[in-house]
C-alpha cells in the first residue's frame, strides 16, 4: 500500500522521481571513502587519542565514555561532572568550536543521554557530555585549541555550579 499517491514512473508506490544527481554523488562519495579510509583513519585517529588522553590530565572529574579502542576513528565523547553539557557547548562555540552535547536526535531535550545511562553513566554525569566529532580536514593544532580553551570554560563553570560548590565543601573535593 502507498504512503502517498505517486505517478506510473515509479509503479504507483511513491511520488516523485528519484534524484539522478544526489544517486551519483552518493556513489562517487562511497567510491571515495573506501579509497581513502585507511589514510583518514590513520590522520584522525592519533587526534583522537590524544584528546581523550589529555583531557583527564587537564581537568578533573572527567569520565571518558566508549570503547577505549573499538570507536569510530573521529569520535571523542567524555563527560564532565558538575556542569551541563549544554554549557559547555555555547562557550565552545564562542570560541569558534563546534561540538555537540549529545546526539542529534536528542538535541532539543535537555536531559541525560539514554546510550550513556544505558551504558551505565549515571544520569549525574551523564548531563555533562560532550561529543567531538573529528574529521580528515582536523589537525593537531584544532586539537591543541580544543584542549586550551576547555579547561577555563570548565573553570568558569563550576565556580558557578551550586553541585561544585557543594561537592569541594565536603570529603570530595580537594
């Protein structure tokens, strides 16, 4: 049965026509990323290692989440306690960094990941997640901006945070 009343050219099932151009482009994309996997994989992957490596020895409390092997190549994904991600975010991108907080299907609900609690983050700090999303046109110095700037925008942040304050007040905090 039709979801919707289409013409004969595609059998009655759909309307419209099937996008010629978008079909090759999106072949020739696919011819192009099995050419240059490898190399891409081999540029982005040492950029991701080192800012899941760093980022724990820059700021405290940070949780990083994924497999620490089995990941995509360009994927960075961490949690920082006390702060919501969200914050995070929009002084990143003031900065002229763009990173996301959480996936695209849950950005407009400002609440804890489901993957992260599913893979036993608690909702606590699950609310301070971040995910870095490298690509082959990143370099070592996006990296070093990144792990620069980060820190003083987690500063600025929990001096704000009423669950900071409360946590450096008792045996948890330093």
């Amino acid at each position: 049965m039709p979801l919707l009343d289409g013409g004969v050219q595609e059998g009655g099932r759909r309307a419209g026509t099937e996008d010629t151009p978008a079909i090759v482009g999106l072949g020739k994309a696919a011819e192009l990323a099995r050419l240059n996997m490898k190399s891409w994989m081999g540029q982005m992957t040492p950029l991701r290692d080192r800012l899941l490596k760093e980022l724990p020895a820059r700021i405290d409390h940070v949780t990083v989440t994924g497999h620490p092997q089995n990941r995509l190549p360009g994927s960075a994904s961490f949690c920082v306690r006390f702060i919501e991600g969200e914050s995070m975010l929009m002084l990143l991108n003031s900065q002229g960094i763009a990173v996301a907080s959480g996936s695209a299907c849950t950005s407009r609900a400002l609440k804890a990941s489901h993957v992260l609690i599913a893979m036993g983050v608690s909702h606590e700090i699950a609310q301070g997640s971040i995910v870095c999303s490298l690509g082959v046109e990143n370099t070592k110095e996006d990296v070093d901006y990144f792990l620069e700037t980060l820190p003083s925008i987690v500063d600025r942040l929990r001096q704000m945070s009423p669950l900071y304050a409360r946590f450096t007040k008792t045996k948890g905090g330093k």
